[in-house]
C-alpha cells in the first residue's frame, strides 16, 4: 500500500513537471535591447515592486506583498526617524555603550562608546556603510534606548500605513518578528525622499568623517555598499540615486533602489536574491523597465489638461441665468517643449498629467465682472515642469458675456405739496392717546353675569321639573296603596 502511493505521488508530480514544461517554455530569456519586455519570471528576486517616485502609481510587481525579511533595508526607517528626531546635524555627539552591542559578523562604521563625533557624520556614516554598531547609536540618541526606539519605529510604521511590517532591532539582523514586504519598503521610502536631508544621504558614494578617539582627532573615508553608486564598479549605475542595500542569510541580498532621468524618478525594491550580483541586475531590469513606461507629452497638452479642472468661470453682473463663462487657452508659452508621463493608458496620463498640474497657477488680469466680449483676454495660466521649465497659456473668453440691465426707480404721481404749519402759536401739548380697539371690559362683565344667571335659572329649572315628578310618582303609589285597602 505504500510503494503504492509512493508510485501515484510520484506520477502526479511528474504530470505536473510534464504540464509545466509548455508555459516554461513560453517565457522568452530577458533581452536588454528590450527592457519593456520584462516579466517576473526574469528577476532573480523572489518579491520586487517598481513604482513612479512622483505618484506612487506602481510599474511593476512580483509578490510585492509577500511578507519577507527586510535584513539592512530597516535602516531606511532608522535614517529617518533619525532625521526626524530634530537633533541638530552639527551637534557633537558622544557614541553610547549600545553601539558596541551588536551580533557578531555585523557590518560596522566603524566607531567605539565614547568616540565624539558630528551627528551628521554619523548619520552619514551609518547609512553609506550600513554599520550595524552606527543604528544603535541613532537609536540610543533619539530615544534613550533601543527598545524605546523600536517601540518609535513601529509607531511610524503604523503613520505611514505600512501595514505588514514589524520592527525587533535597529539594523535589521535576523529575527523571525522583524519583516516588510516589498510594498512597505516602496512605501516607506517614497515619503523617506521627500526629506532633502534623507535624500543626500542615500545618494553619496563615499563620505568622510572625522573622529575624536582618547583625545585623538582623525578622519577616515566611508564607501557605500551600494555598488550602483561606484563610477569605478562594474554594475555603477549613472542614474541611481540611492538608496540601501541589505543581506543575511534568512532575506537573501536585497535592496531599495531609486534612479532618475530626464525628471522621471522611480523607486524598486528586490528582495531575497539568491546571489550578490542578482540584486544588481534586477535593479537595473527594473529601472530601464520603468523609463520605457514614459512618453512624451507636450507641455501645451499638459496646460490643456490642466484648464480641465478650471474651464468654467463665474462672472458677476451678467444677465440671470448667463454668469457661466467657459475660457479658452491662446498663445501657449513654451508649448513645443515636453514632460515625460507614464504612458499606457489614458487614465494613466491623465493621472500623471494632472500630478504635474497641480502646479498650475491662474493669474488674473482683470475682474470677472459683465460686459465681458468675445476673446477678450482675461488672465493666464501657468504650469512648472518636472525639470523647472515653465509653461503658460493666455485665458481668453469663449463668448460675449452682456452686463445686467440698471434698474431705474418709477414715479407714477407727483408728491403732494407741503402743508404750511398755522402761524399762530399754540402751547406745546401731548398728543391725545388714540382710543384703543376691541371689546369694553363692562361688557365683558355684563356677559359674564347674563351667561352666570342663566346657567344658575337653567340648573333650578331642571331641579325643579325633577322634584315635581318625584312628588307626581310618589302621589301616584300611595293613591294606589289606599285603593289596594
């Protein structure tokens, strides 16, 4: 019996095997001439997210929310909350004990308890070289303790919406409580570059910190593990523009990657790879995959799609039912230059359209009051590019647009001359009371007594009819007893 089901297990994973074998065979190997063509099936990376730095709209994904170990990538929270602690970058800072309390093979900085340093070099030098010794630093600084800190991380976390993510440490060592998803990493990381601070960090290929040691001052230079930064490198990247690398042997070699061309900024994400170097690649498939997602637009559609939102005006003193005025764009500035959008669909570049519309401004040249005429020029509309070019649109009326009729106030007989007052002087006297309406009180009274006297006769009157057919009954029987006898 069981050879048996030995056999049957053994011919239905073979089925499946023999199943599969067509749809394998479907996926054509990656081609670099081509980086629209990836798939999922090309990345190394057992889960990977793409997303516009801009819009969060994602670009690409492969299980982005399956939940995984973050390994490093936890200290793009540590940088942050790091940041957002308010300590001044130039404060000197004394390294805690904490910072030499870290698991053996971590990577470091490296720095000892007691070594004084720039808070900005520190957090410079923690991030760049991904030293395990230099988060528990930042964290001891910002919160007193690493628990504490933890306790602060997961609290952001919460902020941020990053709903599958869970925070044990300060650097990212193994725990099977501390893990992300690609999604949160994205998520995270979009808000992280908004700050211009986080940003500069994550982007530096090398950085130099000064040390105060035993008395002793000196300097050393830090080079970032992210190898895309590193012009001399084979997998150097010219467009990166950060952000984290990360590795240990439960999350396989991850990292967070930002790049930027022509003013489209991307974000990916690539977790547990198996090899160093898969990282590296799949990053690059991801970033050229995500710029052929662009197109361009010229920037006279873009103010055009902008208007959408602002076509229809109100003018004041027009006729009733006419104070809706539509405007049209004329004489477009700058409208032969372009801006990159996420192509696709039309929902895609209106979505993307309208991020980069937000920008507008109107500048209104005159008031919009009646009479209006036709094409009369009434303001403009202005946009700013990804790039820092500006775009503008003249406003002009789509129509004449007729004032409101003034009303005129209509005497229909003339005013009665002025009676002259008698010139005899007469002694100054109060003028009598004007006699007041309604019902007198003595004849309220009088009523009041009719209706009392007749309401007492009345009530006599039936007293009395019922006395004097008591006394009828009663004469009746005893004249009827004395018959009886």
């Amino acid at each position: 019996m069981i050879h048996l089901r030995r056999t049957l297990a053994a011919l239905l994973a073979l089925f499946v095997l023999i199943i599969s074998i067509p749809a394998l065979a479907e996926v054509a190997p990656y081609d670099m001439s081509a980086p629209e063509s990836l798939v999922p099936e090309h990345l190394y990376a057992q889960s990977a997210l793409l997303i516009d730095e801009d819009t969060g709209e994602v670009l690409f994904t492969k299980n982005a929310r399956v939940r995984m170990f973050p390994a490093s990538t936890t200290k793009i929270m540590t940088l942050l909350l790091g940041i957002e602690s308010g300590i001044s970058l130039d404060e000197q800072v004394t390294i805690p004990a904490e910072a030499g309390d870290v698991p053996e093979g971590s990577s470091v900085i490296p720095v000892q308890p007691g070594d004084v340093m720039s808070y900005r070099d520190l957090l410079y030098s923690f991030m760049i070289s991904s030293g395990n010794d230099g988060a528990n630093a930042v964290a001891v600084l910002v919160d007193g303790g690493i628990d504490a800190f933890v306790q602060h991380m997961n609290a952001r976390a919460a902020e941020l919406g990053l709903e599958s993510t869970h925070y044990v440490n300060a650097h990212g060592y193994h725990d099977a409580e501390h893990y992300t998803t690609a999604q949160d990493l994205a998520t995270l990381s979009r808000f992280a570059m908004t700050n211009p601070v986080f940003r500069d960090i994550v982007k530096q290929p090398t950085w130099t910190i000064t040390v105060t040691r035993g008395g002793e001052t000196k300097s050393a230079e830090i080079l970032s593990r992210n190898t895309l930064l590193q012009k001399d490198q084979k997998y150097y990247y010219p467009d990166c523009t950060g952000i984290k690398t990360g590795h240990h042997g439960k999350a396989g070699w991850c990292f967070v990657g930002s790049a930027e061309r022509d003013g489209m900024r991307v974000i990916c994400v690539v977790l547990n790879c198996a090899g160093e170097m898969d990282k590296w690649y799949d990053a690059a498939k991801l970033f050229e995959y995500g710029f052929t997602r662009y197109e361009d637009v010229a920037a006279s559609a873009l103010l055009e799609r902008a208007a959408e939102s602002f076509d229809t005006v109100s003018v004041e003193n027009a006729q009733e039912g006419d104070g809706a005025l539509r405007l049209n764009l004329s004489e477009i500035t700058g409208g032969e230059q372009t801006v990159k959008v996420v192509s696709g669909s039309d929902a895609a570049l209106k979505e993307k359209s309208f991020a980069l519309a937000e920008t507008a401004q109107i500048e209104w040249t005159r008031e919009l009051a009646a009479p209006i005429a036709e094409g009369e020029a009434l303001g403009a509309v202005r946009c700013t590019l990804p790039d820092g070019r500006e775009v503008s649109a003249q406003l002009v009326a789509s129509r004449d647009v007729a004032a409101r009729p003034t009303a005129v106030p209509v005497i229909t007989e003339a005013p009665a001359p002025p009676v002259e007052a008698p010139q005899t002087a007469a002694p100054q006297t109060q003028p009598e009371p004007s006699p007041k309406r309604g019902v007198p009180a003595f004849a309220v009274v009088l009523a009041l007594l009719v209706l009392l006297i007749v309401s007492v006769g009345a009530a006599w009157y039936v007293t009395e009819q019922k006395r004097r057919r008591r006394h009828r009954r009663n004469k009746k029987r005893r004249s009827a007893v004395k018959t009886q006898k």
